[in-house]
C-alpha cells in the first residue's frame, strides 16, 4: 500500500508540475495578453486606447515573470516611464507575481524531485525493472485520473458559472480583498474585464490539451497493460 501511495504521488506531482510550467507560460505570455487586451479591454475612459496596449502587456507579464520590480510604461507625452497602477492595483499585482513564482516553483522542483526520485528507484530496483515500471505506470495513471477529474470538474464549473469559479479562486487564493476593484475606477480592471478572464482561461486550457491528451493515454496504456497481465 505504501509503494502505491509513493508511486501515485510522484505520478500526481509530476503530471502537476506540467501543468504548472504551461500556465506559468501562458500567464506571462505578452503576446497572448495583448490579444487579449485588444479583444476585451474597455480603458478609452482611462484615455488608454489599443495602440497602447503592447506597451501594458509587456510590462504586466515581464513583472509577473520577475524580470522587472515595478509595472511600468512609457508615458504618452514625455516617453518617461511611469507607474501603470495605482498603489492598491500594484499591491494585488504583487499577490499575483507570488502565485506565479509558485507555479514557476512547482515546475522546477517538483519535476525535478519527481525525476530524481524516480531514477533512485528505478536504479534499487534494477533487478526488478518490469516491476518497477509497472508500479510507475499505475501511480501515472492514477495521478492522471486524479487530476482529469479535478479539471472535468472545474471544467463543468466554469461552463456553468465561470463568474461564480472566478470569484470563490481569488476568495481561495487571496488573503485580502485588494482583487475587489472597480472597472470605473481601477484600470487594471478595465482592461482585465471578466470576459478578458473567462477568454484567458480558455486559451491557457487550449495549451494544456496536449498534456491532458498524455495523461488520458496514460490511463489507456495501464488498464491496457493491466488487462494483458491478467
């Protein structure tokens, strides 16, 4: 029961560290954001206008990624840069930046445990190979099956009530309310509307299709392996 259990969290950690690697990437994706951006934003109020919204999304993804310390972007007039948001919106931005540095961290790490700790096996039970890839297969496939059916879920969630998903995330993720903010007055929140989310969402599920598809093949391959042994 014990081996089980091992296998199933290497194969649950390993299967999450990719998906956490895919969204890291998709969230600090300026070419994605801009898009998005040009298809949902609604900022003509704030006097940003699309031509500008390159100059936004490289700067939101490239603080997110960790490359810069501040949003910042070229004013309109004098090309100085200049603070994109008001204090309030950068101290949410600085609670999102640490949700990305996690993800950035569970791709690293928990891969590269999972790798590690996998070759350690592999290597103590070298006279027993078939066995030990018959374990990993079925803690693969069990993780997998963990995971797809957290995101069917989710997936059914977001379908149904994606503003209800949205809101009981940032309740979850977030220890305060800084993500409370207004489209009238905050425009981090006009140019990132809840459809910009609910489009955003999507398309970052679009990238993890691949990995979805290996996991569902991963289960055929073990019930298959199974049903051949029996």
């Amino acid at each position: 029961m014990l081996k089980r259990i091992l296998y199933f969290f290497l194969g649950l950690t390993g299967l999450f560290s990719l998906l956490c690697s895919i969204a890291a990437n998709g969230v600090t994706n300026e070419t994605l954001m801009a898009r998005g951006f040009v298809q949902h934003a609604q900022t003509a109020s704030f006097g940003v206008y699309p031509s500008r919204y390159a100059d936004y999304a490289r700067a939101i993804t490239r603080y997110l990624d960790g490359k810069t310390d501040a949003i910042t972007v070229p004013n309109a007039e004098t090309g100085a840069e200049t603070l994109a948001f008001s204090q309030r919106e950068n101290l949410h931005m600085q609670d999102v930046r640490g949700i990305v540095t996690f993800l950035k961290w569970a791709r690293w790490l928990g891969g590269g445990a999972v790798i590690a700790a996998l070759a350690v096996l592999y290597i103590l039970r070298r006279n027993q190979r078939e066995a030990f890839l018959r374990d990993a297969v079925r803690g693969f496939a069990f993780g997998a099956m963990a995971l797809l059916g957290i995101a069917a879920a989710l997936g059914v969630w977001g379908l149904i009530n994606f503003s209800g998903l949205f809101w009981t995330f940032h309740q979850t993720v977030f220890t305060n309310d800084l993500w409370l903010l207004n489209p009238q007055t905050d425009l981090l929140l006009a140019l990132m509307p809840l459809p910009f989310f609910t489009w955003y969402a999507g398309e970052i599920l679009k990238s993890m299709l691949p990995i979805l598809a290996a996991m569902l093949l991963i289960i055929i391959a073990y019930f298959k392996t199974k049903e051949r042994k029996a």
